[in-house]
C-alpha cells in the first residue's frame, strides 16, 4: 500500500499586505507530533486572511481571486474571534484563509492530502479554485485529496469558515 504524504494544515476558526505577489513557501518536511507518522509536510509560515462579515465572498469568488488586495497577514492556528465578547462574535464569523505554496520534491506520482486539524465550524476547501470538499464539526480533524496540487507551480488553497451558529426551530 502506498503512502500519501500530507500537507498538514492547523487551522482554527475562529497589517494590511498590498495587492503585490509574495513568494510562495515550500513546506519542509516536519510533523506536529513527536511520534507522528513520516511523509508530512507542515503548511506554516505565511498566511492571508479576510473577513467577510456580510457573508459574500462567495459571489465575489475569493477562492479564486489571486491578488492579495483586502486580504491580511496572519499565522495559523488562529481563533478569529478571541478576545471579542462582543454579540455578533458570540453568534459566529465567516472568515477566509489562504495560503499560496510550492510543492515539496517528491516522487512524481505521489498523492497529496490536506489534513486540517480543526476548524470551527463549517469548512469550505478549494484548492486553485477548484473545490475539495467541506467538513462540518468543530475539533475533529479532517483531510481533503489535493486532486488539483500542481508540481512547479504556486498551488493556492482556499478555506471559507463559518463559525455561525444557526437557528434551532
């Protein structure tokens, strides 16, 4: 059987960067546990994020757009909401990530999954603007096949979170 090595992700949902390109990062191979499986790569360093509080960056089409206008720096995991007390963050965000990276020097027909380690509570994966798969459920690790992963190329992948809590009837 063959192994898939994973791009490892830790995202939790919870300075304004110019439109400019920036360098894509290549993943190095590291794990997040001391006794964890080899063959992993973990997607940390740089990191975009935005806000989309009127819930429209789908029509927008934010896991396609390649600049970086209206996006910020960040650093995953991050909570989108910590510190915020406030009603509207108690109710839940919509928020987006991204990430812009090279694939590591692997066999060329290597598969690539994406494993999240939580996300709160409802994700939305693409990967070069085409869509992965979602998960629902928060602190539950999920992973996602990168079909779409491109060798030699900036890979962009895209996550929408949302984190609002919907009306029980």
């Amino acid at each position: 059987m063959r192994r898939l090595p994973l791009l490892v992700l830790l995202c939790c949902a919870g300075a304004l960067v110019p439109g400019a390109a920036h360098a894509a990062d290549t993943p190095k191979a590291k794990t997040i546990y001391r006794d964890g499986p080899t063959a992993r790569f973990l997607l940390d360093g740089v990191w975009f994020d935005r806000a989309d509080p009127a819930d429209q960056g789908l029509g927008q089409h934010l896991q396609r757009q390649t600049s970086t206008a209206g996006w910020s720096r960040t650093s995953v995991p991050k909570a989108v909401n910590a510190g915020d007390f406030s009603n509207q963050s108690y109710m839940g965000l919509v928020h987006w990530f991204r990430k812009d990276f090279r694939l590591p020097s692997r066999d060329p027909g290597s598969k690539w999954v994406l494993r999240f380690e939580s996300v709160n509570y409802r994700a939305k994966v693409w990967l070069n603007g085409k869509p992965l798969g979602a998960h629902v459920g928060s602190y539950l690790p999920f992973e996602v096949r990168a079909k779409s992963a491109k060798r030699g190329r900036v890979n962009r992948l895209v996550v929408r979170v949302d984190g609002r809590r919907q009306k029980f009837d």
